[in-house]
C-alpha cells in the first residue's frame, strides 16, 4: 500500500500483522511493564478465590482494623477482609469497565466513522439518533431496563440454566444498561475525526484511484482513528466504572454484600471528615483503581504507537 | 430540531411511566384509596398515557412545563429558571477550567511526546480522570475549608464559594481534555501539511503551535458538545457536596422521585443545549479544519 | 509555551467569569439569627400536602393549631385555643379560641378559619395524604371519600368567632395531639380561594404562626421571619430563623463545624460511621424518639406463611450486635413494635434471642438444620442522599446471622426506593427492610398498620383476633384498659405471630452548642418549635451573628440590598 501523504519517514520495520504489532510494542519500556502488570493482576483476580487467605463475605469481630500483617489492607465496618474485597471489586470493576469499553468500540467507532464518513443527511440522522439518546435520562432508563427485564431472566435462567446464573441476572443488565450508554460520545468524537480525514490528500487520492467506500474506510481512515479511539477508550473505562459505582450508591448497580472497586471508594469517600479518618478505606481502593487505569492507560499508547505505523510504508 | 425535540419529549415521557412506582408513592399510603385516586385525578394521570402526553406538549406550547408533582407548589418552569443560572455559572467555570488547565497540559505533553514531561502531565491528567469528583470534592474541602480555612465548606454566596467546587468539577474533564489533544496533535505528527511547514523550515514549536494544533484540538471539540451540555446542567455530586442550589441535583433526583414533569421538563431543557451546542461543534469544526465539509 | 491563544482564551476566560460570578451574586441576605440544618428539601410547606419529617419539623413554624407541642415533652398545650371542654365522655370537644387573633396580615383570625382548615383537608378536591386525621371526627370519612357531599353534616362547627365545637365518632385519647399536628393547622382562606395551588407563593404569606414565610428558594433556603402579630409574640425568641435543605452528611457537619450552621436536628444528617467519636462531643444531643427499625415478612409466601419459620428467624437475630456494631447511636435493640416511653404503652410479650429455640422452631417447621429451605431474598432501598448504607449493612448482618445460626441461605436485593415501595405494596418481596416513624404520641399510631385493611400493612397479614383486639381498644374508654387491650394485640404482632422483627428503637439527634443556643429540647417526636430557639450571639450583635469570615462576608455582601 502506498499512499501520498505517507511517503514520510516511517519509523518503524515494515511489519504487517499481529506479530509486527507486538514487535513495535515489545521495545517501549512503559507501556510493556503496564502491560505486564495488568496481565498478572487479571490472573490473579482470576485465581484470588482460591487462593484467598479471607473470603471477602465472612464477617469478623474486627472493626475497623488498620492494614497489618493479617488484614493487609484492613477491615470495615464488618469486619470484612479489605483486601479481599478489592481484589473482587477490581474483578468487577474490570468488567464494568471491558464491556463499557467494547461496545463503545464496536458500536461507536462503526457508527461514528460511517456517519462521518457518509456525510450528509445520514450523518444528520445518524447524529441525531445519538443525541435523542444522549438527552434520555439514563437512570430511569437503567431502572427501566432492571426491573423488567430482571425477573424474567431470572426466572428463566434459574428454570434453564442454574441458580448461580441466575444471581447474576442484575449484573449482567447492568453490564448490558452500562454498554448502551457509553459508546455515545465516542461515536461524536470518531465523525468528528471522519469529517477532518476524509478530505486529506491521501483519501481524496485513493477515492481518485477508484477505491470503494469500503476500502477506504477500513484501510485509510480506520487505522488513522486508532490514536483517538484508543485514548477515549482508556477514557471511557474509568468512566464507566464510575457511573457504576454512581448506580451502585443509588441501588441499582452490584449488589452487596458484593462490591465494585467503584462503589467501595465511594463508601470510603464518607471516611474523609475532620474527626476521625479510616484513611485505607478511601486511599487503597482509590490508588488500585488509579494504578489499574494508569496502566491501562500506558498500554492503550503503547498499542496505538504500535498500530499507527501499520500505514506507513 | 423542533422534531427532534417533540421525539425526545415523547420518548422520556413514555420511559418515564414504564419504570415501576408513581410520584406520589410514598413510605405511608393514604388511609384511604379513594385519596390516592383523587391526587391521580387532580394531575390527570388516570389518563390515557397519549391524552397525558398531549396535554402536556399543550402545556408546553403555551411556555408551561407543568407542576413538579414532588414539589406541588413549585412549576417545572420555575425551578429551571431559578436553578439554571447557577448551574450555567459554575459550569461555565468548570469548563474554562477545564479547557485552561487541559490544553495547555495536553499541548506540552504531545510537545515532548515519550520523555519525561510527556509522562508526567499524562500522570497528572490520568490521576484527574481516575480519581472521581466524589473523592476529589471531600479531600479539597477537608484540606482548604476545614484545615486551612481558605474557602468556605459550602453554599453559593460569594465568588470564592466557587472556586473549591469549580476544581472539583473541572479537574475530571481537564484530564480528559489533556488526553484527547495530545492524541489529536500527535495523530498529526507525520501529516502531509505538517511535513510541508516543517520542509519550509518552520521550528517544531511554531508548526505545533500554527498548525497542528489547529486540526488537533478537533477531537476535543467534539467532546466539548456533551461535555458542555452536562456542565451546564450542572453535577449531582458537586451539588449535593457543596449544597449549591443548581439543577444537576434535580436531574438525579426527579428521577428516584418519578416527578414525571419535572423529567420530562429537565430532559427538553437538556436537549435544547446539547443540540446547540452540538451545531456549534460543527461550526467550529468548518472554522478550523476549513477543508471539513458535510457532504 | 508562549501561545497566543492560550492568551486571549485566558483573558476571555478571566473576563467572561468575572461577569458571571458578578452577576451570581449579590442575591444573599445577611446571616439569620438561627441558621438550621433541616434535612432534605421541604417538598411543600402546605399543611394539607405534606407529609416528610422536614417539612413537619418547620411548617408549625408558619401555621398553628388549636394546640401546639410543649418543646420539653411534647405534650399538647393550648395554642388558637385557650381552653377547652371535653363532653359526652370524649366524644365531643369544645374549644375556646383567644380573643384578637390575628393573621400575619391584620385580619381577624376565627374558629371559621379552623372550620375552613379542616374540610379543606378532608375535601376529596384536596386530596390531602393525611386527611385521615380527622376520620374520627363525624361524617369526616364519609366527606372525604365522597360519601356525602354536604359540609354542614361534618362534626365541624363554629358556634360563634371564638368558639368551636367537634364531635368524634368515638373517644381518641390523642385527639388534642392531633390538633397540634401540623397537618391540623389552621390556613388562610383567602388566599387560598385566590390563589389555589400556588397559594403559598404570595407575599406577603398570611400566617397564623410565630413566623412569617420570608424567603423559600428550592434547594437553596427557607427564612422565617417573626411574626408581630402572633398571639404569643412576646415569647418568640428570634428574628429571622433559615433552614438549610442539606443532602450530604459531610457537608452538613462541615457547615455546622464553620460556624455557617448553629444546629443539624436531622437524625440522618449524622454521619452513622462517626457516630462513636461524635457522642463524646458537648455540642451532641440524643433523645428517645417514636421510631422503629423492624423487619417485615410477606406472609403470603411460603415457607414465611408459616408463624415458627418467622419466630424461628426473630430468634435467630443477634440485635445487640446490630445496635453496637453498625448503628452506634446507642439506640436501645427492639422487642416489641412500639418504641419504649410512647404514651399509654404497655410494654408486650417479646421474642427474645434464643438461637436453640430458633433450630427447634425451624425443625419443627420441617427444615431441620435449614435443610430443603428455600433460598429467599432480603429486599431493602438505597437509602440515596443519606448514604450511610445503614440498610445494606444490616442486611449484611441479618444474612451471616441465618445462614450461621440456621443454615438458610438469603440473598440481598437492593433497589431504588420507588421500585422498593412498589415492591413492598405489591408484596413482591420474602422480607422488607421497614421503619416507622409515629405521628403522634401513641401507640395506635403504630398498631393500626397491621389492621387487615390498612394500606400500610403490606405483609399481608390478616387476623380476627389483632383487628378485634385493636376495635375493642379503640372504643375502650378506660385507658388502663385501652392499654392492656393493646398490649395483647402488639403482642400477637410480634411475638405469637412474628409478623415483623423489630430491630431497634430510633435516638434521635441535634447538634448545637448549649452555651449560645438555648429553647431546644429533643422531646420523643423530634419535633421542636421554631418560636422558642434562642442564639445568645444573635441577640448581642443585633441580628447579624458572627462567628466565621464566611459568615461575615455574606453579611457585609448583603447589608446594602434588602431583597
């Protein structure tokens, strides 16, 4: 592929495919060790019930009980294993945040670019739809979507499948409600993007080649909107498991005694007065969910200097 | 747009009924069912949903959007011209302080893209998108109200009661302002008109500086549409933390309160900004990037 | 970065929220005499309309009753009346209205405007939430669901300016109570006539209270400012009193702490996880208050139609632990519905804590060791805005204690309030977290939730015998009696038949300092008139308390533009 515009110095081996991505993004130091980091903490959230030295739902005799060698993050009000219940609110939170995440990407980037790139009185509509979306109160819309839909799955779930299935009935409608609305504004930001590339050079010369529509969607504009997809999606995780933990504080989200990373910092927000401060109860959930995002963050520009120079030949 | 808005009028309304429990449920029913009827009766929601909706479109043709069915002596009309100027106010600080906070963070780190003052004023606008205004809001009040008495706790009298929430509410969106221009700017490293004003021997700063940023502010316009709508309709949180006397409380709570007017009402003013301001996105988008066309 | 757009967007920026910040402010008054914490948003101040503890504790401020509460103890002592007789053995009230009443406005306030008052709430029109106060007046039910139409037949009758008479279907030992119910307060008719709806936007506000509607700004503010012309103005103890509608815990204390606040009187607007560390303090105050946290069962369902499935589960629960570990206002654990220190309470059988008899009871009930129990789910709200979770805590509890003690397995649900209430009304629920708050001091105010019919029972509980005991009681003009009869259907409510499990008995709570504010008193309803708070500090410096740089400021701000 040869474009006009591209002709400039590509920095990179002119490696195509997943092996030459990962070869781009094996060499920067940042961005691999978050990417490192993430893959063992997934791991083991994904072990963390087995090997948990306190399940996060037994109740205990210690309140309140600063980290220490038994309680390494703490207790709360229940005497409950802090640490424990971070490790299942990041696993939670993480999924809150992935499914957030995948259909902003899919949803929003396909309609976002198809708008943009049609222009016209698709993109009109297509504009519109979001915003009628965009202005509907999504809170009625996720209790709404709970309690109808939430006793009939249930009941079909626990009829067809299992009751262990069925409990998590609320969970998966909130990963369904969490999804509907968060590709919105990425589909803004990508038509936005759209309108500005669509009349570079090297677009208006590959249409002039006699490109299809397709064609140059996928191979000419796509991979110039990955920086920016990629960016708004490292944005639109935290905001996703946010708004959860927001859903959550007004009883629609996780149930308890299950929590989310979110809504455990937003129990431990109440612990910030002038009279007295647990401060892990506020400081260790902040920092995981920080730490998490900030890697997740590194890696997202790790993977989009890797993709971008796909391109450039 | 006026269709636009009688669609999303006539969606909120309908989703609004849909979700179990009325504005007048309460903790303690009324002794008798005959009273529960009577209240119905009175605010016309016995009616035929279609009946309702066109009574109140009537209604709002005439520039009324009805009674709050939560605050029974207050109209919707009322509430939103009390409290959307202050929500506008502390927005609009929230926004510019946002855009004077995040471009030029986004702008230096895209500047020195991959050393350490890229990473740093990455850190700090991530740490400004994690950490959630909830958190933000209490800590700024504990260390500069409670601890160093340099602004008030709360309430909205003087112009230093705004600047406490202002940072709360702008530090989320400057992290994500940051973002979006050092991506914006840094898609545009190797375009053919950035290499044409380099080749012309222009300095990295001054070719960043004249054109890049240019076209790379746009995926930060784009967002600022929604972002701008939901600042001037003020936040729940910060509201509610520093007890300003906004709309963005009423946003949440019409809605746990099923105060159908009053969503519905709070949904139309909501459309109306997002839609301006989202045609204004597009304006912009012609102003900066003159080859952005439409069609 | 020497970029020149970045300059000009700063100076715009500078200029355009120079503008706004101008234009935002300017509107404030100067500080009230007493500035107080109320809790969430009144929804109305509208007697007929409210119902929230918020909007009760302050509308007595602006419209008076027959009676009104004596701060200390909460009794009923005269208010519009100064005396009254009672004849026909209860049955008949006549009261004595004081000479040259009235209104905030200067017109004559009479017992026609009581009469006024009264059918209005009744009057279907109206559709008050609380008409039924005056069901036990004569003919009221019948008026206010339609079943006759002519006034003059109500038990309601001015015999002259200064004289009323009401006849009651049967004796109500609480019926000077009542009159002392905001709800019962007495609104002016003009106004209302012109007005309808909107009335309570005139000014100025005709009013029959200590204080007159100055100010009421939506989640901004309510002023009170004292009213000359009551009746009993010489005692008023403050000029200008403001309520601050205040939805975070945090924040609440936060004013209080800045001096921007003299009292929080909000149970819920104290933070329950600083409780421990707060009690210590001076400036907290806590008293027994007519509330009850229980547990209701759907009977309807099973295995909870069964009464040993409930006793089995009341017994299970370990109340002490609840109390001291997750409430922590030193509230007292609950064994009957009615809180201890009601009026004409007797105190009832009670299931105490007995995990061997809990087995026993489950066993026989034919789940030995929770075996073949169904799992069932704990249905409990948000509590959104108070945001101590205390609700999902105790749930929290009550689930590790069965599935401990009785190997059931119970899951929570938490849900929205309004979904909660649908929930509970439509008994689509195993077990509800509930409360109740009395609105008078007595314990009918509780008991009658369980009558067959009443709206509120939502367990669907149904009994002969507890609606026998409980129509016996009402007609019993002995009070011993009346108490003892009372005694025996609460119970059959919570311990033969275990249709609730009472959790603990509310405490309620106010801040505010005793060496400057003086006339406040926690009495069991919680409620304490306006009219007798004092702060020292007002008074000294003529109307303008300073105490903090914020407070200064605002005052300064707002002395040179009177609203």
């Amino acid at each position: 592929m040869t474009d006009a515009g591209t002709e400039t110095s590509a920095t990179c081996e002119n490696e195509a495919g997943v092996q030459g991505v990962w070869r781009r993004f094996a060499v920067q130091r940042i961005p691999l060790a978050s990417a490192i980091f993430m893959t063992f903490f997934v791991v083991l959230v994904g072990l963390w019930p087995w090997i948990q030295p306190h399940s996060p739902q037994v109740l205990g005799d210690l309140q309140f009980e600063p980290p220490g060698p038994r309680y390494w993050a703490g207790t709360g009000v229940h005497g409950r294993d802090l640490f424990s219940r971070m490790m299942h609110g990041a696993g939670l939170s993480l999924m809150v945040g992935a499914s957030g995440a995948l259909v902003s990407l899919v949803i929003g980037v396909s309609w976002g670019s198809v708008a943009g790139y049609a222009g016209g009185r698709v993109d009109a509509v297509m504009m519109r739809v979001v915003d009628v979306l965009y202005s509907l109160p999504s809170i009625i819309f996720v209790v709404v979507l709970i309690t109808t839909l939430e006793s009939l799955l249930k009941q079909w779930f626990s009829k067809s499948f299992s009751p262990e299935l069925a409990s998590s009935t609320r969970f998966m409608l909130l990963l369904f409600g969490l999804g509907s609305v968060s590709w919105l504004t990425m589909a803004r930001i990508v038509r936005g993007q759209v309108l500005s590339l669509k009349n570079r050079a090297f677009v208006s010369a590959s249409r002039a080649l006699g490109a299809s529509h397709a064609h140059i969607l996928w191979r000419h504009i796509l991979p110039n909107l990955w920086g920016v997809v990629i960016v708004y999606l490292t944005l639109t995780v935290p905001s996703v498991v946010l708004y959860e933990s927001f859903l959550s504080f007004l009883g629609l989200g996780v149930q308890p005694p299950q929590a989310s990373l979110g809504s455990l910092i937003a129990e431990g927000a109440s612990q910030i007065n002038s009279i007295r401060v647990y401060w892990w109860l506020i400081v260790l959930p902040s920092a995981l969910l920080a730490t998490l995002l900030l890697a997740l963050s590194f890696v997202g520009d790790g993977l989009r200097d890797s993709l971008e120079t796909r391109d450039r030949s | 747009m006026i269709p636009l808005l009688l669609g999303i009028s006539f969606l909120a309304f309908m989703l609004v009924r849909l979700a179990p429990g009325g504005p007048f449920d309460r903790e303690r029913r009324p002794a008798s069912p005959e009273i529960e009827r009577r209240i119905l009766e009175k605010y016309h929601l016995d009616e035929p949903l279609l009946k309702q909706y066109a009574r109140y479109l009537g209604g709002v043709l005439k520039g009324d959007l009805g009674p709050s069915l939560k605050y029974r002596n207050h109209s919707v009309s009322d509430i939103v011209i009390q409290g959307l100027p202050v929500s506008m106010m502390l927005g609009t600080c929230a926004f510019l302080f946002a855009l004077g906070l995040g471009l030029p963070a986004g702008f230096y780190a895209a500047a020195r893209q991959g050393g350490f003052g890229d990473y740093a004023s990455s850190l700090v606008a991530l740490c400004g998108v994690c950490v959630p205004a909830f958190v933000v809001g209490p800590f700024l009040v504990m260390e500069f109200a409670i601890r160093r008495k340099l602004f008030p706790v709360a309430l909205l009298e003087s112009p230093m009661h705004l600047i406490l929430p202002t940072v709360t509410l702008g530090l989320y969106f400057a992290g994500r302002v940051a973002r979006l221009l050092r991506e914006g700017m840094l898609g545009l490293r190797d375009a053919e008109f950035v290499v044409a004003a380099r080749a012309k021997g222009m300095t990295d700063v001054a070719v960043l500086r004249r054109h890049v940023f240019r076209i790379g502010v746009l995926p930060v316009v784009s967002y600022s549409g929604p972002m701008l709508a939901d600042l001037l309709t003020g936040s729940f949180v910060v509201e509610n933390l520093f007890q300003i006397p906004g709309i963005g409380v009423f946003m949440v709570n019409s809605s746990l309160s099923r105060d159908y007017t009053m969503i519905v009402g709070l949904v139309l003013v909501y459309a109306v900004l997002l839609l301006m301001l989202n045609l204004f996105v597009d304006l912009a988008y012609r102003w900066l990037d003159p080859r952005v066309s439409y069609d | 970065m020497g970029n020149c757009r970045f300059k000009v967007q700063g100076l715009l920026a500078l200029g355009l929220a120079t503008i706004l910040i101008l234009s935002g402010c300017g509107r404030r008054e100067p500080r009230a005499d007493v500035v107080i914490i109320n809790g969430t948003d009144p929804e109305s101040l509208d007697p007929a309309i409210i119902t929230a503890l918020e909007d009760y504790r302050i509308v007595p401020g602006l419209f008076e009753g027959l009676t009104r509460i004596d701060p200390v103890n909460a009794q009923a002592i005269p208010g519009l009346a100064e005396r009254w007789d009672v004849d026909e053995g209860g049955r008949a009230y006549l009261f004595y209205f004081r000479p040259g009443l009235r209104w905030s406005t200067g017109d004559p306030l009479t017992a026609h405007d009581v009469v006024f008052s009264w059918l209005r709430l009744l009057d279907p029109r109206t559709a008050a939430d609380y008409a039924a106060q005056l069901y036990c007046v004569k003919n009221g039910e019948a008026y206010s669901t339609n079943g006759i139409t002519d006034a003059s037949r109500v038990g309601i009758r001015a015999i002259d300016d200064l004289r009323l008479r009401v006849e009651l279907n049967h004796p109500v030992p609480y019926f000077l109570d009542l009159c002392a119910s905001p709800t019962l307060s007495v609104v002016p008719r003009k106004t209302i006539e012109a007005l309808g709806d909107q009335w309570l936007q005139a000014r100025p506000l005709p009013s029959s209270g200590s204080h007159t509607l100055e100010i009421w700004r939506l989640n901004d503010k309510i002023r009170f400012r004292k009213n000359p012309l009551y009746w009993d103005a010489a005692n008023t103890a403050n000029n200008t009193v403001e309520f601050l509608p205040v939805g975070s815990p945090a924040t609440a204390l936060n004013l209080y702490e800045r001096g921007a606040a003299d009292i929080i009187w909000d149970k819920d607007l104290v933070p329950a996880e600083l409780l421990k560390d707060l009690k210590q303090r001076p400036d907290f105050h806590d008293f027994p208050y007519i509330g009850t946290y229980f547990v209701r069962f759907n009977t309807t369902r099973p295995p909870f139609h069964d009464a040993r499935v409930r006793r089995a589960l009341a017994l299970a629960v370990d109340k002490r632990r609840i109390v001291e570990r997750i409430i922590k206002g030193g509230e007292s654990p609950a064994g009957h519905l009615v809180p201890t220190g009601v009026a004409n309470h007797l105190a009832p059988e009670s299931l105490g804590q007995d995990e061997a008899a809990a087995r026993r009871l489950l066993s026989d009930a034919g789940f030995p060791q929770g075996e073949g129990f169904p799992v069932f789910e704990y249905l409990f709200d948000s509590a959104a805005g108070g945001g101590s979770k205390v609700h999902a805590k105790i749930g929290v509890e009550l689930q590790e204690m069965w599935r401990r003690e009785l190997g059931v397995r119970m899951e929570l649900r938490q849900m929205e309030k309004k979904v909660y209430l649908a929930a509970q009304t439509g008994l689509d629920y195993d077990l509800s977290r509930s409360s109740w708050v009395g609105d008078y001091n007595d314990p009918n105010t509780f008991l009658d939730l369980f009558l067959s019919n009443n709206g509120n029972n939502r367990t669907g509980w149904k009994d002969e015998r507890y609606d026998g005991l409980m129509r016996q009681a009402n007609v019993e003009q002995n009070p011993r009696r009346r108490s003892e009869l009372l005694r025996q259907a609460e119970s059959i409510l919570v311990a033969e038949e275990a249709v609730v499990i009472p959790l603990y008995f509310y405490r309620g709570f106010q801040f505010y300092d005793a060496n400057r504010i003086s006339g406040i008193h926690g009495n069991i309803l919680g409620m304490n008139p306006v009219r007798t708070i004092r702060n020292s500090e007002a008074t000294r410096t003529n109307g303008g308390v300073v105490h903090d740089r914020d407070a200064r400021a605002s005052a300064a701000a707002g002395a040179g533009k009177p609203q």
